[in-house]
C-alpha cells in the first residue's frame, strides 16, 4: 500500500516542473490528485493522462492561483469530486527578477500577488473542510531564497518569506484542529524556472552548493511526499529546507 493510499489531495500549479514531479508521487503512492495549471494547457492534459494511468482519481483545473474567487471555485469542485481534502499543497509560483533600481511596482505586486496572496486564497477556502474533518496537511512551497534573500529577487524574496511567516500563523491556529501546515524551503532546483537564467548563473550556484549540483524536482516531491503522509504526523510549523546543505 502506497504511504498516501486513500488520501484526497489538491496541488496547484502542477503543469511543470516541482508541482508536477508533486502531483506525479502523489498518484504513486495511492493518492487522488487534484491539479491546477494556468498557461500551459497541453503539459496539464498530458499530466492528466499520465496520473490516471495509476488508477486513482484525477481533477485538472484551469485555475489562476493568484485570484481569490478562483480558488474558492477551485476548492469547492475539488470537494465535489472527491467529498473531501486531506492535503494542500500551494505550489504555484513565479519569478520576475531585477535589481531593485529597475523593479517595477507592476512586477513587484505581481509576484506577490501569484506567490503569496495564492496561499491565502486557498488556505482560506481549505481549513473549514478540514477543521470539520479534524484532520489535514498544508504544504506551503517556500524557497531558501525567503529565509536567506537575494540580489536581484526582492519581490520574489519577500513573497518566499511571507509564505513562512503564513505557514508558522496557520500552524499555531489550527494545530488544535489537527491541522498541520509546513513549508518546504527548496534551494536550487532544476526546472524551467530557471532554465531561464544564463549558464554562467546557473553554474555559479552550483558551485556555490556543498552538494555541488542542482536538485531535482523529484527530491522536493519526495519531501512533499512525507509532509502529506501520516509519516509526519507531529511535524506541524516547520521549515524544511531541501537544498544540498545550501543553508544550514
Ligand atoms: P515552473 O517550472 O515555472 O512551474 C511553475 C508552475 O506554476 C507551473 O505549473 C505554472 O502553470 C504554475 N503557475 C504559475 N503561475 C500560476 C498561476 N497564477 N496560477 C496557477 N498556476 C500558476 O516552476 P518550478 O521551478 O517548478 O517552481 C515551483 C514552485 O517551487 C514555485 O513556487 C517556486 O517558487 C518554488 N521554488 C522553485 C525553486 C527552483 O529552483 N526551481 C527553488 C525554490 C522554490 P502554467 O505553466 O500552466 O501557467
């Protein structure tokens, strides 16, 4: 039996990348996946063919995490197909980098609005569902970039570490419910996200990790993976940095 056999679950932002490799362990390890995407369209019907193909139940949803109603609409119809949820994980996200001096008030509101107000819109929409079931798992996909900063990310930054700071307040309110929130600190992991950085950027973080490479998004899905099981049934609040010792 898989380690979330039976367990209803929703991931946002799941067409690429870390959210894919996320919905993808999920779907292995016995669990029906929810998934949202935005612009990438034929990713998520390719991913949705591919988590079916585990058996489990499968929702996509085109749905933008950044707008409150949206994510509402979203958390009720995942409730629709599946009577209920047991694992959150707020994971879509964005970058749009540039040293402060050229950093728009646009850019800045946006990435905060995708990264952070998003974790909001569903927590929100999640927690009566899952106060009344007792029970539940919120997994927030912060950055080691929100703990530590970075030249160049201030919006980005300050959106990662908001989402801690959100994490530790829902942890401390619903605790009492049986409600677990975390965060997963991801360091430098190989996707899209930042294949659109230039090779020189990219190797110099490598260099800059003690484990010498990039992660992949399988190694964060892994940590998801615990974080949603009742392997961690008495973690609740925490920041878990998967970064090769990046921070430590
Ligand atoms: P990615 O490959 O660019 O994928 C981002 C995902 O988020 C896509 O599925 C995208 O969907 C979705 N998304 C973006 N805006 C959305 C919106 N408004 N509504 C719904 N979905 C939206 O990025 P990634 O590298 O996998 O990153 C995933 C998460 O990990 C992000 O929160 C990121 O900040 C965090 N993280 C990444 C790294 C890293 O090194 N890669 C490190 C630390 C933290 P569409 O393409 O369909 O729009």
């Amino acid at each position: 039996m898989g380690l979330l056999a039976g367990k209803k679950t929703l991931v946002t932002g799941a067409s690429k990348g870390i959210g894919r490799s996320i919905a993808l362990k999920f779907a292995k390890e016995g669990a029906d996946v929810a998934f949202t995407y935005l612009s990438s369209v034929e990713q998520a019907q390719a991913l949705e063919e591919e988590l079916a193909a585990f058996g489990g139940q499968v929702l996509a949803v085109r749905s933008d995490a950044s707008d409150f109603e949206a994510a509402q609409g979203l958390i009720a119809e995942s409730l629709k197909a599946f009577g209920t949820l047991d694992v959150l994980v707020n994971n879509a996200g964005i970058t749009k980098d540039n040293l402060l001096m050229r950093m728009s008030e646009e850019d800045f509101d946006r990435v905060l609005k995708v990264n952070l107000n998003s974790i909001f819109n569903t927590t929100k929409a999640v927690i009566r569902p899952m106060m009344k079931q007792k029970a539940g798992s919120i997994i927030n996909i912060s950055s080691v970039v929100g703990v530590k900063g970075n030249a160049g990310q201030a919006n980005y930054a300050a959106s990662k570490a908001g989402i801690i700071g959100f994490t530790k307040s829902t942890a401390l309110e619903l605790g009492s419910r049986n409600i677990r929130c975390n965060a997963l600190a991801p360091g430098f992991i190989e996707t899209e996200m930042t294949d659109r950085l230039d090779e020189a950027t990219v190797q110099g973080w490598r260099d800059g990790i003690p484990m010498k490479r990039g992660g992949s998004p399988d190694e964060v899905a892994d940590a998801c993976v615990f974080l949603a099981s009742d392997m961690s049934t008495y973690i609740s609040g925490q920041v878990l940095n998967v970064c090769g010792a990046m921070l430590t």
